[in-house]
C-alpha cells in the first residue's frame, strides 16, 4: 500500500456495490463500468483477506 492510501474494507465495497448497482438501474449503461470497477475491487479484497487472515495463513502453512 502506499504511504497516504488507506485501505478500504470489504464491507465498505459492498456497500458501494449495492448503491452502484441502484445506479445502473436508474442510469442504464453509462454507469455499468462504476460497477465493474467495484466487482473488480471487492473479488480483490475478499481474496486478500484481512491483515490477520493473511498472518494465520502464513502461520499454518509454516
């Protein structure tokens, strides 16, 4: 990550999925990449995990 840039949760995602979601259906197509984006990110951070997932993985396969 880089210095100044928080991390978004995964629920955050989710969230802005649903209202992205609403958005296409109100706007049609000129919103569908905003959507895609934000399937993109939200498959990324769920296979990412949290911080902690990440250690107890690394830990296990030790």
């Amino acid at each position: 990550m880089r210095a100044g840039v928080e991390e978004i949760s995964v629920e955050r995602i989710e969230k802005m999925l649903l209202i992205a979601a609403e958005l296409v259906d109100r706007r049609g197509p000129i919103a569908q990449p905003i959507l895609d984006r934000l399937e993109r990110e939200y498959l990324a951070a769920k296979a990412r995990g949290t911080a902690v997932d990440r250690i107890r993985k690394m830990i296990s396969a030790s």
